[in-house]
C-alpha cells in the first residue's frame, strides 16, 4: 500500500517559469517531509525538507509547503532552469527515532529550454 | 570528503541464484539503510543498520538480509533470487540515526534477474 503518493508521473515546463510538483500522503503519523533530486545513473540527493509543524520552508528558488488538513505537500521552483530537469521524489517519516522514509513513485520534471 | 560508494554498480544474475551488494558509507557515518527501487514502486525501505546493529526493517522476505561491519561498511544479501528482485539498490548513509538526519545516497547496484 502506498503510504505517499505522486500521481504525476511527469511535468515539463518552460525555463523561467514555476514548476509546482504535488505529492499526497495518508498517514497521518508522518511528522516530517523530504524531496529529493535524481538524475540519472546517480542516487537521489537531498533538496529540501520540512517538519509537521510547519507550513512552509524555502530555501533559494525551492519553497515546500504543507497542507496537513488536506495531507498534500507541494515543491515549487521558482524560477525553474534546464539543470532542474530531473526526478523528484516526495519522502515522508513517522516516528523520529527511525530512519525509515516512505518515498512516493517520482515526477519526472523536463524544463525547456 | 568521498561520497557513498556501492558495488559492483551492476550485475545479471539467474533465478535460484544469490547475490550480494556492498555499499561504503560517507567517512564518520555510523547509519546505513538500503532501499529498493522499481519502476512501478518507487523507492521502498529495506532494513537499517546503526553501530553493526539492525534497527528498523521493512516490508521485504527473510530472502533479503544484510549486515553491517565495525568499519560501518555494509552488505545487504538476497537468496533464491526471483524475477521480481530486479531492481535498482540504493544504500543511503547518515551521521546518525533517525529520519531527521540527511540521508546521502550511493549511485545504486542495478540488479537485473533472468
């Protein structure tokens, strides 16, 4: 059963434009979200993360925000550039003490140039 | 400071067969975990070492097992392989222990099951 979930399997945008890539979860346990980055032939790389009790950090061009009524998280790239065209997978934890992140499916973003 | 390595990077392996995949940690990272990643799945958890000692395991058979050394190298080892083992391996290092702390990952094994 897929505790976090990306339903879109893809996104292209335009360079300089925002891209927002959406991701649902259902646990209502989790207490803390991560993105990652991963290009090909490399391991996913850390982007940005965020805790239960807030609703959004941002960090440069990449804001996460956090709707826990709705238990939806969003990464928003502003403005977005060729390099970003990667995969991005939305991860989530439950309990502090563990290292044990459920990750979704992935977004594969293609920003044109 | 070298990033977290795994090998062999890939490998072909038959049915029935066993297989294992190494992974060395970031230098000074005492927490090892082991993902696996298929197309339709995304990345799911296998197990966590911290100090040579499993402490979390995931959703797996008893056909998926590792370990972890004084060096804080680890081994994950899969038995009686299955079609279905086909996949991409992460192993992922942190200082310490807990979801909390970043998580570097390794380049991956690509495992590939005929």
């Amino acid at each position: 059963d897929q505790q976090v979930k990306q339903n879109s399997p893809s996104l292209s945008v335009q360079e300089g434009r925002i891209s927002i890539l959406n991701c649902d979860y259902t646990n209502s346990m989790f207490d803390y979200f991560l993105w990652y980055k991963k290009y090909p032939a490399e391991g996913p790389t850390f982007l940005i993360s965020i805790s239960s009790i807030k609703d959004k950090n941002e960090d440069g061009r990449f804001t996460v925000f956090l709707n826990k009524s709705a238990k939806h998280l969003s990464l928003h790239i502003v403005p977005s550039q060729p390099g970003d065209s990667a995969v991005y997978f939305c991860a989530a934890s439950a309990e502090t003490g563990a290292n044990n992140l459920f990750f979704g499916t992935g977004t594969r973003l293609t920003v044109i140039p | 400071k070298a990033g977290v390595t795994q090998t062999p990077r890939y490998l072909i392996k038959t049915r029935g067969q066993q297989v294992t995949l190494s992974c060395s940690p970031i230098s000074g990272h005492r927490s090892v975990s082991w993902y696996q990643q298929t197309p339709g799945q995304g990345l799911q958890f296998l197990f966590e070492y911290f100090s040579e000692t499993q402490r979390n395991k995931g959703n797996f058979p008893g056909r998926f097992s590792g370990r972890q050394f004084s060096n804080s190298r680890s081994e994950m080892n899969v038995s009686t392989l299955e079609l279905g083992d086909s996949a991409l391996y992460l192993c992922a290092s942190s200082l310490l222990a807990g979801a909390h702390n970043e998580q570097f990952f390794g380049p991956g094994t690509r495992l590939t099951v005929l």
